[in-house]
C-alpha cells in the first residue's frame, strides 16, 4: 500500500489545484487555454503561476526528497 501513496499525494495536488482553479476563477485547468491566455496576455498572474507550477514542480520534489523517483516499467508491450 506504502507504493501508492506517492502517486496518491500527487493525484490529490492535481485534483485539488484543478478543484481551486475552477471554484476561485472559474476556469477549467487545461494547459493549452492556459498558455493561450498567458501568450495573449489574459490574465497574466494567475496563468504564470499555474504553468511555472508546472515547470517547477519536478526540481521542487529533488529538493525535498533529493533524488528523482526510481521508475521500473514492469509491463511488455502489448
């Protein structure tokens, strides 16, 4: 059970900041609207933060954990 609760904790950040993005702004979290928007100039604080989120999130998590998650693909192909 231990090996889900990453991908759990990262499933509920995205639902949770995609929940908020909706309730507080009205907007569906889509990328593409977003970096519309944010190249048009719509919106511009709150677009940035959602894609610099984005691109950061990943060096956030070397810095807390230190190290990139292990990633094993155990399947075959089809």
């Amino acid at each position: 059970m231990s090996t889900y609760l990453a991908s759990l904790a990262g499933g509920f950040l995205i639902g949770t900041s995609a929940a908020m993005l909706l309730l507080l702004n009205g907007r569906i979290a889509g990328i593409s609207g977003i970096v519309g928007r944010l190249a048009q100039g719509v919106g511009l604080t709150t677009n940035l933060a959602f894609v610099l989120g984005l691109l950061l999130g990943p060096f956030t998590y070397l810095l807390v954990f230190g190290g990139w998650p292990a990633v094993q693909i155990t399947a075959g192909w089809p």
